[in-house]
C-alpha cells in the first residue's frame, strides 16, 4: 500500500512539474523570431500584436485569411437620377436575392420635387418638402440578369395613408423568403426624420412574389426597448437571416445620447414572420457599425462593420451567431451593404459567404445643393468558394484630390495660425 501510494505521489508531482507546450517555449531562452513561420511558433514567448496575429484571426496574412478582401466597385447602369438635381435619392439598398432566373432588390427612393431641408430644418418640411434624404421616401424595387444592368420594376411598398405605420415614410428595406411567402422589413416614419432625432418602428409587408403585391401588416414588428435601455428610442436596419430553423432579425439602435454610438448588432428571434420576436440578452452584439450586414460563414456568421464606433471598417466573425470578433480590418468598406446571400433563407450550417452585393454613396451630390444618394455594386472576396488573389491585395493608392479634399476646416487653420503666432513671440 505504501509503496503504490508513493508512486501516485511521484506521478502527481510529474504531472504538475511537466509545462503545456506554452510554458516550455516561454521558459527556456528565446531565440530570434523566425524568418519562416511554422506550426510551433504560435507558441513562443510573443508580443501583444504578435499574439493577436497568431490567435485572433484564422491566417497571418491577409491573402490567406478568408475574412478578408478588399472591395471594388462599378457604376450600376439603368437608373435615372433627374440630371443628379438632387430631387430623386436612392439608398439602403436589401439583400440582393436571385428568384424567377433574374436578381432582384429593393431600396429607399426619394422622388420629390425639392430637395431635402435638412433634419435640422425638419420643422420647415411639409408634404412636398423633405427633411432628409430618406424623408416622403417609398420602397421601389429593380431586377437584373446580371447584377450591373438594373431595370426598375416600380413601387413595392408605397406610404400608406395617414395615420398607419409608415405614413410619412418607408425605408430601410430588407427581404425575408419564409416557407414559400417573401416579407419585407422596413421602417416607417410616422413624422419627419429630425423633428424628435430619427425615431421610427419596423413593421413589415409580405407577398406570394418577389414582383408583389405586397400587403403591408400595419403593425409594429419589432418593438422599441423599455425606458433606459440601449434601444429605447430607435430600431433600424432590420436584417432577416434564417438559422436553426427560427428567423433571425439583425439591427441597429444608439445609445449614449446626445453622441450616439451607432450598434449594427441587435438580435430578435422568433419563427413567425409577423411576430412576436424575442430580443437577445445580450444586445448589443456589436459596439460598432452603422449599417447591418451579415452572410452565413462556416458554422457561424461574417459581419461587415461600417463607420462609427471604435471597431468600424473591420470584417467580424460569429461561431455561434451572437458573440463577435474581428476577422479583419478593411479599406473602402462598403456603407450600407446589401450582399448577394444564396444561402440567407435555407437554414444552412455551413455558410458559403459573399462575393458582391449593392451598397450606396450618399455623397453624390453637394449639400445645399442638390444631396442626393445612388446606388452601386460591390465586389469582394469573402467566400469559400472563390479564390481571387487581386482581392487579397492590401494597400490601396487613392488620388491626390482624395486626400486634399479632406483638408483642414478654417477653425482647424485658425488654430493652427494662433498656434504659431505664440510660439514667434
């Protein structure tokens, strides 16, 4: 008994005199980092960069990591902008989706007679005037065989009469397919976007076709948190995807008022189209991002995280659809993305990704002038089923008058004079 109570003893104290790989490579004396990686250097002694290099993404280098791309762009063709007057927008453009042989999407369009006033100027709006771009906006819609030659179709969801959800506008768009019936999720604005900030609920419309007609719900969908939470007053951007045999509707709110922090990342469940939907937990998922736009990816989903917040511009990964790490760090990310999801709606378990999709500029024109947005297409590699090198190339070499338009502001001159001033006395 003594004598196998001993050899326990010794095994145990083995065992916990023997280091994982980790501490051994820590503990004896370091040598130069290697010119050539292999599989064993991830477990040196490293850098807080290097470790993140090593861990925290799926490749070292960007033309091997399949969460990263960068993205080109192409001017559509087939839609009429009035001599870009500034009088007819088009912007947020859905999910593109591919139905009776042709692709299809639908977005925000502004036909009005002026342009906007500005959410500033909201209360100088009326029934013609608009306060913003996506102001006395419809939702329209446009097929294409190709994705660059785009016909549009007409009115999908027109403002519905004073005073049911969406009177004053509907916009935001994104397409949901379900059991066979298509919905689409938008907001409506029951006043002028700038009067109380750019509050609006989600209600929906649904059809037997992807050409209509679509027969609008009436009702709130998605429901504005209680008073004091992160989503009190705005629910935006609702983003339908189908998993684990339930609806998943992505969006964005802001918190921290009066500096907003826009969030791509709130989560409803739920597996009737019309509601109810349950809100996650854990909202935000995201603590960046302007827009919302997710594709399935392997077991979890990608997100593209544009503008705003301290993770903006990166491409972020999900294994279990709800916590989100940065995959990638991009460049001329695509703002308010609408991708083309083959896989959005057959409950896959293993997402394919992306490789374009519409998005849209809303600098096209001067503001005062003739503000106005336009919609473009986008092309990247973010999928396990292409592989193009020119698309994991880094670094990207814009005009000279790119980077001289964004000069310094006279307050910024100014500052900058008086600065000098004091230091010549």
């Amino acid at each position: 008994m003594i004598k196998n109570m001993l050899i326990v003893g010794v095994m145990v104290l083995v065992a916990c005199q023997s280091p994982d790989k980790n501490t051994a490579s820590q503990n004896r004396e370091q040598t130069p980092f290697p010119y050539t990686i292999t599989e064993d250097t991830k477990y040196r002694q490293l850098s807080a960069a290097m470790k993140r290099s090593f861990h925290d993404y799926s490749a070292i280098h960007p033309r091997n990591n399949e969460l990263y791309s960068q993205f080109k762009y192409t001017e559509l063709k087939g839609f009429d902008y009035n001599g870009h007057d500034g009088t007819i927008s088009r912007r947020d453009p859905s999910k593109v989706i591919f139905e009776n042989g042709q692709y299809y999407v639908w977005y925000t369009k502004r036909d009005t007679p002026v342009i906007p006033v500005g959410a500033s100027n909201a209360d100088q709006s009326n029934d013609t005037i608009p306060s913003t771009d996506w102001d006395l906006a419809e939702i329209w819609y446009a097929t294409s065989k190709d994705g660059f030659h785009w016909e549009e179709q007409g009115v999908a969801v027109p403002r519905p009469p004073k005073p049911e959800v969406g009177w004053r506008s509907v916009s935001t768009t994104d397409i949901l397919k379900w059991k066979g019936k298509y919905y689409l999720y938008y907001q409506g604005f029951m006043e002028a976007s700038g009067k109380r900030g750019d509050y609006c609920p989600v209600t929906v419309s649904y059809a037997d076709s992807p050409d209509g007609p679509w027969t609008a719900s009436g009702k709130v969908v998605i429901e504005n948190g209680p008073e004091g939470s992160w989503d009190q007053y705005a629910i935006h951007d609702p983003y339908p995807l189908v998993h684990d045999g339930k609806i998943y509707i992505y969006y964005k709110s802001a918190f921290n008022r009066p500096n907003p922090v826009w969030v791509g990342g709130g989560l409803v469940t739920g597996t009737d189209p019309l509601g109810p939907f349950e809100k996650h937990p854990l909202n935000p998922l995201t603590s960046s991002g302007h827009e919302v736009t997710m594709f399935p990816f392997k077991e979890g989903l990608g997100a593209i995280v544009a503008k705003d917040g301290t993770e903006h511009f990166t491409i972020q990964y999900a294994e279990d659809w709800v916590n989100f790490e940065i995959a990638s760090i991009g460049e001329l990310v695509p703002v308010a993305a609408g991708p083309f999801v083959p896989d959005a709606y057959t409950n896959t378990d293993y997402g394919r990704g992306i490789t374009w999709g519409l998005s849209h500029f809303v600098n096209a024109g001067t503001y005062g002038v003739n503000p106005h947005s336009i919609l473009t297409r986008f092309d990247c590699d973010l999928s396990l089923d292409v592989d193009d090198p020119q698309m994991k190339e880094t670094g990207i070499r814009h005009d000279l008058d790119v980077y001289y338009s964004q000069g310094l502001s006279k307050d910024q001159r100014k500052r900058i004079e008086e600065q000098n001033l004091k230091l010549q006395k």
